[in-house]
C-alpha cells in the first residue's frame, strides 16, 4: 500500500507488489500510464508505504485510508494519527 503527493499536493493512496515501478508508472516513466488521476497531477512524489502479506489485508487498508480526511492523511504521514486495525 502506498501513498502519493501530486504536484498540486493532492494525496491518491494505491496498492501494488512493486512499489518503486508504479511510482514510475504514475509518473509516466514507463509504457503503462498509471492512474488516469495522476496523470494530470505529475509529477508525483511516494510519501508513505505499507506492507502487507497479501493483496486483501492490502486492499482493506487502502479502503480504510481513503475513508480518511485529507487533514487525517496528512497526520498519518506525519506519524502523528496510527490507525491500524
């Protein structure tokens, strides 16, 4: 699970097994686009990441952080909010 901050500082929060070959994807470094939403935003910048034994733990983290606030988002990135199950 992962997290990125867009040049207009909007947050998205994704899930991938390689962390480093999306942020590229996102970024438009490589033959995949990434999210059609980063795609106006670039470039983006990985801020925060997680990990998890498998996609479903992933995946429910991911719907949990997107259920946050941006103020929230920004907390959890500061280290300040831990909202884990």
């Amino acid at each position: 699970m992962y997290m990125l901050r867009c040049v207009d500082d909007t947050l998205y929060t994704g899930i991938t097994t390689d962390v480093s070959r999306r942020v590229d994807e996102h970024n438009g470094l490589s033959r995949k686009e990434g999210a059609k939403c980063t795609r106006a935003r670039r470039p983006v910048r990985l801020v925060y990441t997680e990990t998890y034994e498998d996609r479903s733990d992933a995946s429910k983290r991911e719907w949990q952080i997107k259920q946050l606030s941006r103020t929230q988002k920004n907390l959890l990135l500061e280290g300040v909010l831990c909202i884990k199950d």
